[in-house]
C-alpha cells in the first residue's frame, strides 16, 4: 500500500517535506493577501492591485512548477 502521505508529493516531482515547504509558503501568502485585501475593503486607496498582482504571479510560478515535474 502506498504511503498516503507520499503519494501527491511524489505525483508533482518533491518530497514530502519539499511539498510540505511549498504549501506552507503558498498558505502564509494568502494569508497575506487576505490581510492585504481586506484592508483594501475598508481603505481603497490602500493595496491598490496588490492581491491580483500576487495571484497572477503565483500562478504562473505555479504553472512552470507543474511544466516541470511534467517533464521529469
């Protein structure tokens, strides 16, 4: 039986702990922008374009993640 733990870690090309870095770096930046937008809610003027312009770019990096580990 394969370890559940494994299984999607190694599907994408990483460790467990490779893969466990990764989200906890892709969680504290939405916690981020969640902070971010909310602040802009109450104050528009305030992270003008900070939220969608951090999104995109975690896209595309996340995007070029999955290229690669497609390749391997």
């Amino acid at each position: 039986m394969a370890n559940i733990f494994n299984q999607h870690p190694k599907e994408v090309g990483e460790t467990y702990l490779q893969h466990l870095w990764a989200a906890w770096k892709y969680s504290f930046t939405f916690l981020l922008l969640f902070v971010a937008a909310f602040i802009h809610s109450i104050f528009p003027f305030l992270f003008k374009g900070t939220s969608s312009a951090k999104v995109m770019a975690m896209a595309e990096h996340m995007k070029a993640r999955k290229e690669k580990w497609k390749k391997e």
